[in-house]
C-alpha cells in the first residue's frame, strides 16, 4: 500500500487554541488528498465555549487515525457489504426524515402560542398549577444608604406610584447613585430571597405597601410584594406561562405530526400485509 503523507500547521494548532480568528478554510491537517480545515473543526464545537489546543490536538490526532483506519480497510475490501450498504441507508433515511420533521413540525414557529392560548389552557387546567411552596411576586430597590431608602418609601407611601417614584430617583443625577441595584416583579420563595430577612419581611407585608427599610450587608432593602401566594393555591398564570407554552407545544407537535401522517397516507397506496401474513402461517401450521 501507497504510503500516506502526514502534514500538521502547528502554528494554526497554536492559533485556534488560543481562540484567535483564522481563515475557515486555513489548513490544520493533510493525508495525501484529503485536508482537514478550521472550518470542519469549528463545526463541531461549541463556539461560544471556544477551542483550547488540547482539544484541537485531540481532535486532530483523532482525525488521522480514523482516516488512516478508513482507507486501509477500503483497500482490503471492507465497506461494500450488503449489511453496510443497508445501515448506511438507514442512517440516511432517519437524518433525512429528522431534519424535515425539524423544518416542518418541531420548529419554533410552528408550537409558537398566542396569549389567548395560554389563558384557556390556565382556566382549564388551574387545579394542575397548586404552588409547591409560599410564593410572593415583589420588586425591590437596595440603597447605599437608610435615608435614601427611607425617602424613596416615603414617596410611594404619600402616593406615589412605585415605579414613577424610582423613575424619578434614576432621573436625578444625585439620588440616582445611591441607588445600588433593583428587583422589578420577581416571583420568590423563602428559599430564593436571600438574605432571610428579606422573607420575614415578604411573608407578613402588606400587598402593594413598600417596606421599612431593610439593613443588609448588600445595603438598604425597600420591597414591595405585589401577590402573595399560599402553599396548596393556584400559581399565578405568569408564574407557570413557561410550563403551559411547553405543554401547548407538545399537544401542537403531536397534532401536526399525526395530521402530516394522514395527509401523506392519501398520497399513497398503503396496504398492511402483517395480518394475512400471521393467518398463513397459523393455517400452514394447522394443516402439518
């Protein structure tokens, strides 16, 4: 057997390791004919995460053996056996018929749902949604300092919409830096809201009534709990959106691909021979 010459582009090896960019095309790889470029290497990463040079080597080295592998043993004469040939066509039929039910059926246009949707299916299903856990829906606002905090309660306190209120701090170029971070309508458990004063204030305010300024090491905590949910009650239909959508999406898929299926039988002549099959052999094997 011919053989193979070996070629590697260290520095390129170099350069994607570090996550630089490089031509798509740029050469990492040569056994006689065949090249392996950037570009086949960054199809199969995750590109976000980047490459690291272990990996691309790794990678690399992977590449070669399994080409040399592949090629010494088409020159022995593997890989045109009938058993091959079929599971090669198996593979192909199910990648073919993956990739048109991801266009057609599972894409996300076609279980996209309407608000009305969710709202029919939440009246429907409310007694599904029982709340685990306490669960308050709130916003918060933390201070660098308690008379800043104390001003912005007492503002939403004389009438002040909340909003409007911290609108009108952010709007003032002195008051807008003592304000630290903020929370806008969060859906919280004890467990999530830390630090635990922060529930103990939670679990017993008042609806729509902004706190006393709470003392933190982060700062001063002023929240206002907009619902309050009781372990065993209906969740909020904001709080389980997500979870009907994706039921919804299910129901949708399951419809269109069942729907797709019959449209196509009526295309076609289907005959089911499995039955008459059966009863053959059981009369052959009477008839012994």
């Amino acid at each position: 057997m011919k053989q193979s010459s070996v070629f590697l582009a260290p520095f390129l090896l170099l350069t994607i390791g570090c996550q630089q960019k490089t031509s798509t095309n740029a050469a990492l790889a040569r056994l006689d004919n065949r090249t392996l470029t950037a570009e086949d290497i960054h199809v199969r990463f995750d590109s976000s995460q980047g490459i690291t040079e272990p990996q691309l080597q790794q990678y690399v080295q992977r590449w070669l053996k399994d080409e040399l592998l592949y090629r010494e043993a088409l020159t022995r004469g593997f890989g045109n056996s009938k058993e091959i040939n079929d599971r090669l066509d198996d593979v192909r039929r199910q990648l073919v018929i993956n990739d048109f039910l991801d266009k057609t059926i599972y894409s996300d246009k076609a279980a996209s749902s309407l608000p009305g949707e969710v709202q029919t299916y939440y009246d429907a299903h409310k007694s599904e949604f029982v709340l685990h856990n306490d669960v308050a829906l709130l916003s918060y606002v933390v201070f660098s300092d308690r008379d800043a905090a104390n001003k912005f309660r007492n503002t939403v306190l004389r009438g002040t919409e909340w909003y409007d209120a911290l609108r009108q701090l952010l709007n003032d170029p002195r008051q807008g830096t003592k304000i630290l971070t903020k929370g806008d309508s969060l859906y919280h458990t004890q467990g999530s809201l830390l630090p635990a004063d922060l529930w103990r204030v939670a679990s017993a305010a008042n609806l729509r009534e902004p706190s006393f300024p709470i003392s933190t090491t982060e700062g001063y905590y002023v929240l206002i709990v907009w619902q309050f949910g009781k372990q065993g009650q209906p969740a909020d239909i904001r709080l389980v959106d997500g979870e009907i959508r994706s039921r919804l999406a299910i129901e949708r898929r399951s419809h269109l691909y069942d729907s797709l299926v019959e449209n196509l039988r009526t295309k076609h002549s289907v005959e089911i021979l499995m039955g008459s099959a059966v009863n053959d052999s059981t009369r052959s094997k009477s008839s012994e």
